[in-house]
C-alpha cells in the first residue's frame, strides 16, 4: 500500500537542466521532471499518449517537453500542443494529453503531490530552511528494505555508537552508559525532540568543534517522508536529512542530504562538498546493510521486533506511523 494525499521531495533544484528531463518513479507512479526555457518547473506523466513510449527519451525545447520519437509536444499542464506531423487545417484531438502533477518548488526542492488534487495543502511541506542558506551534498539510495524502519533510521540515536563506531566515532559525541534523557514532542503530522551528548571526540576535533561538554542534538520526522538529524557544536552547525519513499512494492529509495555551516571553511568548497559527500556515502551505506538486513530476516522467520523502555522514542514515532497511515489509507478511499 502505497502512502497517498503527500508531497514527495522529486528531486533538489539543481538536478534540473535546461533540456535534459528527468525521470523518476514514485508509489509505484513513472513521471518525467522538467525545467523549461522562462525556468518554470513541470512535472507530467512519462508517456507519450501518441505511441506510448517515455517522454523521458525526449528533450525540452523552449517551453515544453518534446517527444523523441515523433516529436510531439506537452506543455507543463500535461497538454499536447505541438504534433508535427498533423496538418495544418487539423486540429490537436482533446484527447491528446498526459497526466500533470502539483508542483512546488520550496527550500530549493521540487516537490510533487501524489494524490488527489484538490487535496494539496504546501502548508504540509515540512520547514527545512537550512536548505536555502547552507552548502549541501546529496546522495541516492535503492534499498530493498521496510519504510518505516528506513524512516526512523536517521534520528534513532542508540545506533549511532555501534552502526558507526568507525566512521562517525566521536564527531556527534558519545551516549554515556547507553542511556538517554529525551524531550520529545508530537503533534499532527510530526515528532520532534532533543538531547544531549557527552563530547567524546579526538583532541584535533575538541579544538575545532568546541570543548563544550555536552553536544545539543534535534531531531525531528515530517509524515511520510522527511527525518531530521540536527547537531549544534559550540559554533558549528550540521543537518542530515533523509527522504524516503517507495518507488515500488519492493524497493525504498532514500535520499540523504547533508548541510553545515562553519565547517571545513579551510578548504575550497569543491573540496569540502567532496568530503561531505564521501562521508556521508559511507555512514548511510552502514544504515543500508542494516535495514536490508531488519527486512529479510523478518520476512524469512516471521518474527517482529522486541522492544524495550529506553525505546521510547521509537514508541512515540510508531504511534504516530500508524495513526497517519490509518488516516492516508482512509483519504484514499
């Protein structure tokens, strides 16, 4: 069952080039995103009503999406305004159009409404401002994995010690005795929260990120489809998103983008997006075989997971699933 009546993050803004469209599948939906010549943004079915073939094939030409295999052209609305092959005394057949999508484009995303139209609200497009202002880097992911735990991957902060004891090691400090303090919030359509770490980093990082003793860390879930991972160092900031959808009944993709500010300003910003990507490529790819993992070992024994008090973060964001999946699945009847 696919999550309906959302806005999904279809791609950053600048994934987006003058004539080359791109193509994504979201809930199972195939649709081709495009930039046109003034820089509006549209988003349509990826077929051509002629003789169904991908409109992804094609190419923008001024201010449409044009067919590559007879030329036939669709406007942002999904509209076919140009069939070169028909003379000029006939007419373009009603018919002749594709489905078109809702677009917003804020925090220099795209965002597409999968669902009933008249049902968009861009009030629900979760408040992630960092976009606007920091660098960022950002990486895809294919997982054959469940979406729930995929979306309470990020902000699950006990994993943090185990899943990336080499790769993040003290960077976001240490849970001291495993145990944690949490202050969270949940209202309509999100949960979030924060606590503390003890800083337990290397000498080289206690200079450059501050001796504070404790590392303040948000976190926070957007239903269905954005978490939140939020470090404040003493003058440093740093902020890993993640999207997640299903792209079909078995795959998951996620999107990991990571922001900062006040860091790696010693470098040229080439170099330093290039370290953050790296970084950030390896410590998801940690998540991955885990999720992957959690999957496949439920599906061959059937078992569910066991969990304990201390997870209780994990209650609250489960209560909040269920009762917005329940509330999806009964606007989409």
């Amino acid at each position: 069952m696919y999550i309906k009546n959302q806005w999904y993050l279809a791609c950053l803004l600048d994934e987006l080039n003058y004539q080359n469209p791109l193509k994504k599948k979201i809930c199972g939906e195939e649709m081709v995103l495009f930039k046109t010549a003034s820089g509006k943004v549209g988003v349509v079915e990826d077929r051509c009503c002629h003789r169904n073939v991908n409109l992804s094939l094609g190419y923008v030409q001024g201010e449409n999406i044009k067919c590559g295999y007879h030329g036939w052209e669709y406007s942002c609305e999904g509209k076919c305004v140009l069939i070169p092959s028909l003379p000029g005394d006939e007419r373009i057949p009603a018919s002749a159009k594709v489905k078109k999508y809702v677009v917003e484009v804020k925090h220099l995303c795209v965002w597409v409404w999968i669902g009933e139209e008249e049902k968009a609200d861009t009030s629900l497009i979760p408040p992630m401002h960092e976009m606007d202002a920091y660098p960022v880097v950002y990486n895809y992911h294919f997982i054959d994995a469940d979406l729930q735990l995929v979306a309470e991957s990020l902000f699950d902060a006990y994993h943090i010690n185990h899943v990336h004891r080499n790769s993040i090691k003290g960077m976001m400090g240490a849970l001291k005795d495993e145990r944690m303090e949490f202050n969270v919030q949940v209202d309509e359509n999100s949960l979030t929260g924060k606590y503390f770490r003890d800083n337990d980093r290397s000498i080289f990082e206690r200079i450059y990120f501050g001796n504070n003793k404790k590392v303040e860390t948000h976190f926070g879930f957007w239903f269905p489809n954005i978490s939140k991972l939020d470090i404040r160092f003493k003058t440093r900031h740093m902020v890993i998103y993640e999207h997640f959808y299903q792209v079909d009944e078995n795959t998951v993709c996620m999107c990991q983008i990571t922001l900062w500010k006040n860091i790696l300003g010693f470098l040229p910003m080439p170099l330093a997006k290039q370290f953050m990507l790296n970084k950030s490529i390896n410590i998801v790819q940690e998540d991955i075989a885990f999720l992957e993992n959690n999957k496949r070992i439920k599906r061959e024994t059937g078992k569910s997971d066991l969990l304990i008090k201390s997870d209780e973060v994990t209650f609250e964001f489960m209560k909040l699933w269920k009762r917005k999946t329940i509330d999806s699945e009964t606007s989409s009847e």
